[in-house]
C-alpha cells in the first residue's frame, strides 16, 4: 500500500474563526484521504490545551479538478484538552474519508475554530 503522507496545516496558533487548507492533488490510485490533528498530552501540554477550544472540520471533494465542491464525507469536532481512550492519552484527533475511483481529484480542507486560539498542526495521508 503506497501513502503519500503530508503537512497540511503548519504548525501555529489559530485564533477564532474558519480558515481552509489545499486543495491538495489527490494521485488516481488514492482510495482514501486520512486528516490527523495534534492534540494536548502530557508530552505536548502547549498543543490544543484549552477544553473550551473546539475545533471542528469538513472536507470537500471535488472530481473536476478543483472547479466544483462536494461534502466527501467524515468531518466532525472535538473539544480541547487531555483525552483518554482505553487508559492512554489519544494525541491525534483523526478522520478517514473514502474516495471515489475518478481522475482530477482534489481535496480540501475547512476548519472552524471556536475559543481560539488554539496551537495545533496536522498531517494527510493519501492512502492507496
């Protein structure tokens, strides 16, 4: 399986609003588009501390090279803070969106920040 893996939003300190990331190429034998987001630990206590910050995302696909726009699907929000699944700290909030097998894809990004600012960064991965 070949992943393309890459920065998609820099490492920096978002104030409160919405913002959009890409679009980012998307090779024809991608079937899937996966978003991590750096959340607070107790390793990364300056990333995303604050539980009041929210942060929510949606993706959009386009099949046209970018000329037009479509919900693809995933998305969703996730409060600040420390959060713990199974006993651990979860350090990434993550979300996997499934392609449709066309050509001239293109994805992109749109996040809303609401108590900002809030420190994060994250990462795509086009996965084959």
């Amino acid at each position: 399986m070949a992943t393309l893996r890459q920065q998609v939003i820099p490492l920096s300190d978002y104030p409160t609003g919405e913002r959009t990331f890409g679009p980012f190429n998307v090779p024809d034998s991608a079937t899937s588009f996966y978003l991590e987001v750096a959340r607070c630990t107790t390793a990364t206590p300056d990333i995303w501390p604050n539980e009041a910050t929210t942060f929510s995302v949606a993706m959009e696909g386009s099949t046209d090279n970018g000329q037009t726009w479509i919900p693809a699907g995933g998305g969703g929000g996730s409060p600040g803070g420390i959060r713990i699944s199974h006993g651990a700290e979860i350090p990434n909030t993550t979300i996997t969106v499934p392609l449709p097998a066309l050509t001239n894809r293109k994805m992109r990004i749109t996040t809303t920040i609401v108590n900002g600012p809030l420190r994060t960064q994250g990462f795509a991965e086009l996965r084959d």
